[in-house]
C-alpha cells in the first residue's frame, strides 16, 4: 500500500511541498508512518534516504533551521527588488546560508532542489554553490546534485553542479551517476554529456 511518503517520493512541485507536509505531520503520530520513514534511512535510493533524513530531522532539533533558511529564500527577492541589484546575488545568498546554518539545512535545500520546480536561476545557482565545496562536502547531497545537473535547462547552473559534484568527491559516484543516468533514461530525458563525463578518468 502506498503510504504518505512513497506519494512525496514521487512527486515534483506544489504537489511534492504538499505531500511533502503529510509526511512530516503524519510521521510522529502514524505508525505505520513513522515505520515507513525510518525503514527508508537504509533504503537504495539516495533520496529516499534524504527524504527521510529530512522528515526526521524536521521534526526534531533542525526544525527551526530549516524553517528560517526557507523563510530567507522566500523573503530576499523582495528586500532586494528596489535596490539597484534588482535580485539576489547566487554567491551573496550562499555567504548568508553558510554563515547562519553551517551545513545544517544542506540536505533539505538538496531534497528541495530536485523537487520543487521552476525555481528561479539565482536560487538554484545559491544553492548548488552553497552545497559544494570549499563550503560544504555532504556525500548525501551528491545524488540530488547529479539528478540536478541532469534535469536543469540553466546550463551556467549545470556547469556549477558539475564542478561542485567533482569537488565531493564522493566515493560512491560512479555508482550514483549510472544510477541517475538509468532513471533519466526510464523517463526519456537527456543526460548531458557533462553528466556522462563524470565518471570518466
């Protein structure tokens, strides 16, 4: 029986954010929830596991964390609309982001970038930039950086995910890049060859 998060595993967009809530709110009180959320801490596929690391962690000490770095990213392009930037800076979102979260919002800002579409390129770019090297290296956050790299039309924020996946060097790459690879290709999306190159020596 599908459960409240397999439907956010598979969901993209206002529906993931919905489906997304219904997990955190039936986690701590459903057990059959709260089973499923932990079972998928182990599970194959890397966000699966990030999904649950992140409903696990909302609703424990990182909550208010994660509720603030979600509340700037929201707020910042309006306290920047009349000044004569117009936007937020990608590099100046990130400084924020590392300066008042460390890396403790990383995997959430990784799940949220795979997931929510039509993302506007700045917070994209601070994003990919805020989950890379020198700043921060979280292997968890590699795979949602390959899917990424894979599914943007930005190719200045593919190029960022490219250098910042290299930068991880996560020891399980290969393996997550031909696991990511397979998946687009199931869903009949290109790969960039940037993405294929990865791998190679």
């Amino acid at each position: 029986m599908s459960t409240a998060f397999d439907r956010a595993l598979d969901a993209t967009g206002a529906d993931y954010l919905r489906r997304e809530l219904d997990v955190r709110q039936a986690a701590p009180v459903d057990a059959a929830e709260s089973a499923r959320v932990r079972e998928a801490i182990a599970h194959g596929d890397p966000t699966a596991r990030l999904l649950a690391r992140v409903v696990l962690d909302w609703g424990g000490a990182k909550r208010a964390d994660f509720d603030a770095a979600l509340a700037y990213l929201d707020q910042v392009p309006g306290k920047l609309r009349r000044t004569a930037m117009g936007k937020p800076s990608p590099s100046g979102t990130e400084s924020y982001l590392s300066l008042h979260f460390g890396d403790g919002v990383a995997e959430l800002l990784a799940l949220r970038l795979i997931k929510e579409d039509a993302w506007p390129a700045w917070k994209a770019r601070a994003v990919v930039l805020y989950l890379t090297p020198p700043r921060h290296r979280l292997p968890s956050t590699t795979s949602a950086l390959i899917r990424f790299a894979i599914e943007t039309a930005d190719q200045e924020s593919r190029e960022l995910a490219i250098a910042g996946i290299r930068a991880i060097a996560d020891p399980a790459l290969a393996s997550q890049v031909s696991a990511e690879i397979a998946r687009a290709r199931r869903l009949q999306r290109p790969v960039p060859a940037q993405v294929r190159a990865l791998t190679e020596p």
